[in-house]
C-alpha cells in the first residue's frame, strides 16, 4: 500500500511537471506569435482614423504602439534607424528608401490624394506660366518635389526659371505672412488657412491623378508570423473607424477634430481632396498577379527618376503584400 502511495505521488508529480512544461512551452508559443508592433505617423487626414482607432480604444496598446512625429521624413527616419517596425509614408518616400536598401513592403493603402495637395499663389499669379520669376515655397520631401516637377512641367518652366524657397509645411503660414514667397505647394491642413489669407489655388492633385499615395509600410523583415496578429489587429482598427467616419460622419468629425487641430466644422471640408479606400477597395489595390498599386508604383518610379529624384527605378519586387488585409469587412 506504501508503494502503491509512492507510485501515485511519483506519477502525479510527474504529471504536474509535464502540466507546467506545456504551460510554459504553450506561453511560449504565444508570445513568439503575438509579437507588437510599432508604427511611425504624423498627423495627417489619411491616417487619421489609425489616430481614432487608438483614441476611442479600439487598438490594443499592448498590441501596437503608435509613434508619432512632427513629419513622413521623421518617420522615415525611425523605420530606417530601426526604431519601429512600420510607417505611415508616401509612395514616393517608399520609394526612395527601397532604393538605398531599406527592405519595406505595402500592406495598405490610406489614401489617394484627388486634390488635397495643391500649389496656391498670391492673387496676381493667373496662371502656372506666371510662376517665371516667382519665388515658390517647398517643403524638403519627396511630395513637394514631385508637385513640383509636374507643376514646372506644364508651366513650361525650369527649375532655373524660378526662385525655390525652402519652407518646411509647418512653417509656410508664418511665411506667407511675412510675403517670403509668391506661391506654396502645400496640403492641408495647411493648404486651408493659406487659402484665409487670401491665396488662390491654381494647380492640385486631381491634375496628376494616383501620383500622391499614402501607404503603410512595414519593415519586410517584420512580416512574419511573430507579427501577423498585431498588424492583422492595426488594419482591421483603422478600417473599424474608418467605417465609422463614413457611417457616422458627424460623430466622427468630432472625435477627430481635437488630434487634428481643426474645429469640428471643418473636419469634413479637409477630408474633400481625398479618396480613402476601404478594406473592398485595399484588395482591389493590392491584390492580384499585376495589383493596380503597382501600375501606380511604376509610373512614379519613372517621375521620380526623370526628375533626378531617384537614381534609378525601383524594381518594385516584394512592393505589395496584400496579405495582411481583414477579410471580414
């Protein structure tokens, strides 16, 4: 009886330790596929509803943890200094970082500017020929100089033609104030309160159409299956309010207004030069053996390169991933 009592302590210690093994072995498992991540943003319309997604709690923080910085070259730079692990950036940005090396891959698409990014002038300037002479306001960025390139192009100008003032977009209120430049190319928020002080817009997005892209990215390292359930968690957040802003979207101008700095009247108004495809319209951007975003992708490579702003085309391999797009939507 003795031994048959030592046999079953034996066994049921045994069986515990086994118990704990799986236990330990199982959290194991689960934290190697349930890594965070980390997403690099200013603030912007486009990636706004990722901004409201987090502010009403529907993003797990423990999840993804949103970066935010003052500009897409801020951001830029933490994804290449390895700071985060994916970016809310621009086409062209993406671009020019695949280019020097920096392995970054699609997931999904924020926005397609149609008008939201635009040159405005002083009133005396009729039309884009008149630029000759002029001193036009740029912020440093891919953007700004792709703008420009087209604008430069269709007025029949040079870069020698004009004065280029170099006005970081934060900055070109306080600049037209001071009437350091002639013209601006901008985007809101920015472009509205230039507009109140009297510019006229002359030239925006909708005359280069699916040119001005904004994506996010994720370092192509990070692609695995460690990260698939946060990044899976962040697109299905972004299009929960999203979907919210088109259902709703008097509430949501609202809860917007305060992160973005605009009076909820005004909310509305700003998000009218953008096109903001939803989960359906993400699949039919990305998905497929030819997606339309790399169409997009590859005529802005030829732009970029034409205008010396890339040294070379991008071959545009491993670009576009539309894994990671929710399906329940």
């Amino acid at each position: 009886m003795q031994d048959f009592n030592i046999r079953s302590r034996h066994w049921l210690i045994a069986t515990l330790s086994a118990l704990a093994f799986v236990c330990i072995l199982s959290g194991y498992f689960w934290l190697a596929n349930n890594k965070p991540i980390s997403i690099a943003a200013n603030v912007w319309l486009g990636y706004e509803p990722m901004f409201m997604a987090r502010n009403e709690g529907w993003l797990n923080k423990d999840q993804v943890r949103l970066v935010e910085t003052k500009s897409v070259a801020a951001s830029l730079k933490a994804l290449a200094d390895g700071e985060v692990d994916g970016a809310a950036l621009t086409l062209d940005e993406v671009l020019k970082a695949r280019v020097t090396g920096l392995p970054l891959s699609v997931v999904m698409v924020f926005n397609v500017s149609a008008g939201a990014d635009m040159l405005v002038v002083k009133p005396n300037i009729k039309n884009l020929s008149d630029l000759r002479g002029k001193r036009i306001g740029v912020e440093e960025s891919s953007v700004g100089e792709v703008m420009l390139s087209e604008i430069l192009q269709q007025a029949g100008l040079t870069k020698q033609d004009v004065t280029l003032v170099k006005v970081p977009v934060d900055n070109q209120v306080d600049a037209w104030a001071r009437n350091q430049v002639d013209a601006a190319i901008t985007y809101e928020l920015v472009a509205s309160q230039l507009l109140a002080q009297h510019a006229v817009k002359i030239f925006d997005s909708r005359q280069i159409p699916n040119t001005i892209v904004d994506v996010l990215v994720m370092r192509s390292d990070k692609l695995d299956h460690g990260h698939v359930s946060a990044l899976r968690h962040l697109i299905s957040a972004h299009f929960r309010a999203l979907a919210h802003l088109t259902h709703n979207p008097q509430d949501t101008a609202y809860r917007m207004a305060t992160h973005l700095g605009l009076p909820a009247s005004g909310v509305l108004e700003a998000y009218r030069g953008l096109l903001l495809p939803d989960a359906d319209n993400n699949f039919r951007l990305l998905s497929g053996q030819n997606p339309k975003l790399g169409d997009t992708a590859r005529k802005l490579s030829n732009v970029m390169v034409k205008a010396n702003l890339l040294k070379k085309n991008d071959t545009l391999a491993a670009l576009i991933n539309a894994d990671f797009l929710p399906t329940d939507f």
